[in-house]
C-alpha cells in the first residue's frame, strides 16, 4: 500500500513539473494545455481514507512480460491506475479489461484466475485480506465475509462508490457497450445509482477520447440527491462530468426563471406528450401564403419568380420534416434557385455566390420575413397560455376544451420576463426551441429516479442523447408523481429510444432484509406486476414499529433519534413535509442538532431531518419514520401517498423505527400469513 501511494504521489510530481513553454506553439495550446494539466493533477490526487486497491487476481497463465522481461501472472484491482518509475503497472484500474474478472469469476467459471483476494479497511488502512481459490475444487464455494462487511458499513457524508462490491449482474451493466440505452429497474437497496454513476466512469475510461468531444452528463432528482453523490466520480479519477437536474437544464435552455408551479390538473396536462403535437402546431401557426411574386433586381435585370412558384416552395417546406428555423432559412436560398434558373435560360452563367447575394436581396429577405416570420419559443408559449382562441386553434382535436381551460392562465402575464413560469412552462418553451432549433445532443446521459417524469420532460432529455445513449435507472414502484409513468416502453419511447434493453435489479445489497420485507407489502397496492426485491444481507436488520398516544408522538420520534443516536452512521428522520418544522423545533429543543437533506454528514453531525419529498434516492444507517398515515394524506391520492411511504421505508441501511399515533395503511398491516400488529 505505501509503495502505490509513494508511486502515485511520484505520477502527480510529474505532472506538476510540467513546463507548457515546452510544448506549447502559442498562447491558445498553452491555456488549453494548463487547464488539461490542471485537470491530470486534480485526478491523481490521493484521498487519506480511500484505498488504492482493494484486490488481487492471480492469472493461471501470464498476460504479458514487464519491462523486465518478468512474466505478469499477479494483478493489483484499485480504483485507479498507477504506475512505477519504469512504467510497469502497481494498481490496475477496476475498469480494464484485465479487472473483469474480479467481478465476474466464480468456481463455475474461474475465467483463468487461480485466486480471488480481497482486502479489507479501516479508514485507508488495511487491516485484513480474504482469498478465493477459484480452481481448487476441494474448496467449497463460501460469500464474502469482507463483501459483506463492506456493504454493511456505517457511513457518514456523500455517498460512496461501490468499486470493490460491484456484483456481476451490476457489472454486466456497468460494462454495456456504449452505442447501446440501457434501462435499469432496480428496487430498493439494488445499487442501481451506483451502477449507473460507475458506468459514466466505465465509458469515459473505454471511450474518452470519443465522449471528450460529445460530453456526458448526469441528471437526477433535485439538488439534495446530486449532492449526496456528487463525490462518487472525482473518487474514482472523473472530475469532468456535469449534473443537473431536469428543471434546471429546461429552465437554462429556455432562458426563463421558474417561480411558479401548476396545479396538478395543469401539470398533468402539460407533461402530457400531446403537448408536442400541440406546440409543433402552434409554431407553424405564423406561416403565411405570399400575396404577391419577388422581383429581385440586379444592375439593370429584373427577375420575377412569380406568386404561385414561391407558394409553392413554401409548401414543399411545410410538408418536410424540417425544424422551423431550418426551413426558414432554406426559403430563401430556393427562391434565390428559382431566380438563378432564369438566369442560366437567359444566357447567365451565375454561381454559388450569386445565389448567395441573391437570397440576401432586399426583396428575397422580405417575402420570408412576411411568410416565414421569426419565432421566439418563449413569447409563443406565453401567447399558448394566455391566448384562449389561440389555445383552442393549435389544440383542437387534441386537448378537451377541459384541458385547455387548466392550462390556460388566469391572468395573462404582461410578458416574458413577468410571467411566473413553472416548471412544467419551462419544459414546453424548451420543445418549442427545439422545433425551431435542434438541441445538440451529449455522447451519453445517465438518467437517474426516472420514474417520476413526465412524457415531455423524457422528450426533452431525450432530445440531449438523441446522437448518444443513455443509462436510464428507476422503480416503477416509487413514481410519486401524478404523472409518473407506468411502464418503462412507455418512458423509453417519449425518450427516443424504444430499443433500449431493460435490466432488472431485485437482488439488494444495502436494505435489510426485514425491512424490504416490510415495505414489500406495499408492492400489491403501488406495483403490481414488479417482483418483490429480496436481500442478500445475513444479517436481517433492526424493524420496530411502536404506536403511541398522539399527544406523545413527537417527542416519542425525538426520543427514537436519540436512540438511533446510540449506533454508528448516519441517522435520518424522515417525515411527511407539514410535520418537518413541528419536529425541527422539537429536536432544537432537545439539544439535538440536524441537517438539512443534502448536507454532508459527518462524524460529529449524524442526524438529518428529510422531508419525504426529498428522501427518494437518499440513504441512512438508521431511519426514523414518522407517522406514516400523514406521508400518505401529504399525497394528492392513496396511491401515490403510498408510492411515497415505501420510498420512506427502504432509505434503511441497518435499522428502520417507525412511530404513528394514527392507524397504519392497511396494506402494511395484513401481512401475507395474518395480520402484523404494532407493538
């Protein structure tokens, strides 16, 4: 370990000692050279309490000679590369080729690997080993004592990577092919975050040069969840991956602030995928027949394309599939053809450049102003929601005249910037730039709690990898939303990739076994047709469910995080959102101080208070749900109350203490043999 360490340091002194006048032909390759430095630097940095690896396989046969001539049958699996003085590889990446079977072999299939080792830590220092003898057929096949540990260790702060646990199904995922969409439906407690964060790190190391050039992105939830994981890539070397939420990429396409927010009668409405259709409408809408031919004058020629030859041109362009922008400026190129064509019959030998000069006559520019006008997305969406008759000509045939009236505004706003736009507006002003402009598309987008969108917030992501692919994770199970989707063919087609292979993850890894168990009962009533999720934690976990008189139900859930308080890890108190600041100022006045979701934990600050709409995504050691009825009637309706109350109850790592006053939802009451009480 120190020897990797010494040799890592030694690969970022070189870096450091770098001389860009060296190498650099002028001041433009100089700052470009600087910043990739600077960038190499940041990667090779060595974090204290992260190991540099945490394996070892011994090859059977050699893969390869080292500069000494030494046959390579032993090969050290961390996080990163490192390298020694010479150039011979210390630490493998996890990511090479030469890695895989540290994820993948077993007795059945030893893929050459005569032993398996795996180490074990301690805030970075090693502090045990485990080994696997893979073709010794004497040895029975056991799981992994230090696997285990590791997945069931107590953490505070940002969420971990998963580098040393990667399961092979995970990693089957993990290592997909990059011109391919992946969708995961992974339960609760499956890693799929983790997969599909370990992926982007995966494509970047096999693909770099290649998604460089087109980017990758990573979009979740809200800002908390980015914030829980946005240490996972730079841990594993990736420093130059963006996360975003999907309003806040709409929001900054569009050029709009969201201050407002829709009913959900509204909402439901302008996420449905007939707003395309809608919109595609309405931005068309301006197009005009001409009233009259062009007459374009050049020295003392006149050339008349007559009135009936440009309405023409303009109606071939409405029949094609072109973006509106895109047709606007080839109109007058092809009037300008027409004119040429006149030219060359008259005895003209015209060119490319006469073409050009033609289509920037005068005359040219102001029959397409007049036919063709410009369209600002934004002020079209404006005019969409204040506009009644406007409403009602671009919807009719698509939206019930009921649906009109929820979307429409009650009083129109007196312009763009006035206007108190919701999250929703933003994401019709972001289709509508599209139609008049085509959004560039990233190399690969990792689309995280997909569940909970709409179809016109997959179209717009969609529009961001339409060249690329994506990793789509998400449970059907936990969609809170009115309008979450209700099967991944529906999402994947509003995201532009029906194709896509869905994989399914059941098998967890970090929720305990009691405790899925327990919020499983739920599944019947949320998920139907979702297989219920299992858990391969030896240990089943911590469950207690305790009723109390409603007079004692806070500080009967204060007394509970104090408990909770008593174990290692990170605590958190999840309740439903109007009962988060009875319960802050119960806990200020107990003395126990919280954060907020989203702020990093740590030794000294375990406990936060998570409203539940916030939760999805997050994880503690020790939950303490409170008074699961009212994370339910906090819903629009039951069953997206419930949705929300088995996203609650699966945030457990190791132990799960649920205190109600109210009776429990039914669903968790009858239990598959009988009826489970409440002590």
């Amino acid at each position: 370990m120190a020897a990797s360490r010494s040799a890592l340091r030694a690969m970022r002194a070189d870096v450091e000692s770098l001389d860009i006048r060296d190498v650099a032909a002028n001041w433009v390759n100089a700052e470009v050279l600087a910043s990739e430095i600077e960038v190499r630097v940041k990667a090779l940095a060595d974090l204290a309490d992260t190991p540099l690896f945490f394996g070892r396989l011994d090859y059977e046969h050699a893969l390869h000679e080292d500069a000494s001539g030494e046959q390579a049958h032993r090969f050290y699996i961390g996080r990163r590369h490192v390298h020694d003085a010479a150039g011979d590889p210390m630490v493998i990446d996890w990511r090479a080729p030469v890695s895989q079977p540290f994820y993948r072999a077993s007795k059945r299939d030893p893929q050459d690997v005569a032993l398996r080792r795996r180490f074990g830590y301690d805030g970075g220092e090693l502090t045990a080993y485990e080994d696997e003898h893979l073709t010794d057929r004497t040895e029975a096949e056991r799981s992994s004592a230090l696997l285990q540990r590791e997945i069931e260790r107590p953490r505070v702060g940002p969420m971990r990577d998963i580098v040393a646990t990667i399961q092979p199904e995970q990693d089957e995922i993990v290592r997909a092919e990059l011109s391919g969409t992946v969708c995961v439906q992974g339960a609760p407690g499956t890693g799929k975050t983790a997969v599909g964060l370990h992926r982007v790190a995966y494509l970047l190391y096999a693909h770099r040069e290649r998604l460089a050039r087109s980017g990758t992105l990573v979009i979740g939830p809200n800002r908390s969840f980015l914030r829980y994981i946005e240490q996972v890539l730079p841990a594993l070397g990736e420093l130059e991956v963006r996360q975003s939420t999907v309003d806040e990429l709409v929001a900054r396409s569009a050029g709009v602030e969201v201050r407002g927010a829709d009913p959900a009668s509204a909402a439901l409405v302008k996420g449905d995928e007939r707003m395309a259709a809608v919109l595609r409408r309405a931005v068309r809408a301006g197009v005009r027949m001409p009233s009259e031919g062009v007459v374009v004058v050049r020295g003392s020629r006149h050339w008349r394309v007559p009135v009936y030859e440009v309405e023409e041109l303009v109606r071939q362009l409405l029949a094609r599939d072109m973006r509106y922008g895109a047709a606007r400026d080839a109109l007058p190129q092809r009037i300008a053809h027409h004119v040429l064509v006149r030219m060359e019959a008259a005895g003209e030998a015209p060119d490319d450049r006469v073409q050009n000069a033609v289509a920037r006559t005068p005359a040219v520019k102001a029959v397409v102003r007049d036919c063709w006008p410009l369209v600002d997305p934004a002020k079209l969406v404006l005019r969409l929601l204040s506009d009644p008759e406007f409403l009602a000509e671009q919807a009719e045939g698509i939206l019930t005249p009921e649906e009109q009236r929820a979307i429409l505004w009650e009083k129109p706003p007196r312009g763009v910037k006035s206007a108190r736009w919701s999250a929703a507006d933003a994401v019709l002003i972001d289709e509508a730039r599209d139609l008049v402009e085509r959004t560039p598309s990233l190399g690969h987008v990792v689309l995280d709690e997909a569940q909970d969108l709409s179809p016109m917030q997959y179209r717009a992501v969609g529009r961001r990898c339409s060249t690329g692919s994506a990793t789509v994770l998400g449970d059907i199970a936990q969609g809170t939303t009115p309008w979450a989707t209700p099967d991944w063919a529906a999402a994947l087609g509003h995201l532009g990739k029906p194709e896509a292979a869905v994989e399914e993850l059941t098998q967890g890894f970090r929720v305990p076994r009691e405790v899925i168990a327990y919020a499983s009962r739920l599944l019947p009533a949320i998920a139907p047709g979702l297989a219920e999720a299992t858990s391969i934690r030896e240990s089943a976990g911590s469950l207690a469910v305790r009723r109390v008189a409603a007079e004692d139900l806070t500080p009967s859930v204060v007394a509970a995080c104090r408990d909770a308080l008593g174990h290692e890890g990170s605590i958190g108190l999840i309740a439903a959102d109007p009962r988060v600041p009875e319960l802050g100022a119960a806990l200020d006045a107990a003395g126990l101080p919280f954060l907020a979701p989203g702020e990093e934990t740590s030794r000294t600050s375990r406990l936060t208070l998570v409203p539940a709409s916030l939760a999805k995504g997050l994880e503690y050691d020790h939950v303490v749900l409170d008074e699961p009825a009212a994370v339910v009637a906090a819903e629009p309706d039951e069953r997206t109350g419930l949705r929300r109350l088995y996203v609650a109850l699966t945030r457990a790592v190791s132990g799960l203490a649920v205190v109600h006053a109210k009776p429990m939802p039914e669903w968790l009451v009858a239990a598959p043999g009988g009826r489970a009480g409440s002590d």
